[in-house]
C-alpha cells in the first residue's frame, strides 16, 4: 500500500473516529491510514496490512467504535450484563403485569369458553 500524496510505503493503520466511521468503514471493509512520512490520513480497503490487527477478537466496543474511557468500562460482560439485565426486568414486569391483570389477555380469553 502506498501514500495517495507522496508514495511512500510508510502507512500505518489511523484510529477511527467515532461509531458513524467505524460502521461505515467496517462494512465496506475499509479502513483509515496515516502516512508517517507526509502525514495524509486518508480510507483504503483493509487489507492485511497488519493481520494482527484485522485477526483480533472484535469485541462490542469495536462495534460501537467506543475509544477511550467507554471502551475500558462497556467491556462486552459489562455490556451484555446489562442486556440481560434489561431483559429480565421486561421478563418480570410482564410477569407482574400479567398477574396483576394489567394486561388483558382478552385473545385468550375468547379462545376458551365461557364460565356458566
Ligand atoms: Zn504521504
């Protein structure tokens, strides 16, 4: 790979920024590279320039493109605890709202038949 500008070979991958790039770059396998000689910062297809980097484990903070303090806290048992816990907190207030007859099941109802 060589610099668009001046040619050289002296690319290294550049971050990306923010979640919208990092989307956007991912599906169309593209990738942000710096130039060490001229300085270019400019989007290559992301071919195995670095396979350490292209082989290594995606985690979910890859895929929001978190950098930073967000991506030491949302680690993915970080992020998919919380998912569970959001599910079991629907899980639970279904049930409650289920038992306490906030919701009317009124379509099952009608399947059985009515009490004499
Ligand atoms: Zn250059």
């Amino acid at each position: 790979m060589k610099c668009p500008s001046c040619n050289s070979e002296d690319i290294r991958r550049s971050r990306r920024r923010g979640p919208q790039e990092g989307t956007t770059l991912r599906l169309r396998n593209e990738a942000p590279f710096r130039c060490c000689d001229c300085g270019l910062r400019f989007i290559a297809k992301n071919d195995a320039l670095d396979p350490a980097d292209t082989d290594r484990h995606l985690s979910f903070a890859d895929y929001l493109g978190l950098r930073g303090w967000p991506r030491r806290v949302f680690t993915d048992g970080v992020i998919l605890g919380s998912l569970l816990t959001v599910v079991l907190l629907v899980l639970t207030v279904t049930l409650f709202a289920l038992a306490y007859g906030w919701i009317d099941l009124a379509f099952l109802r009608a399947a059985a038949p009515p009490p004499q």
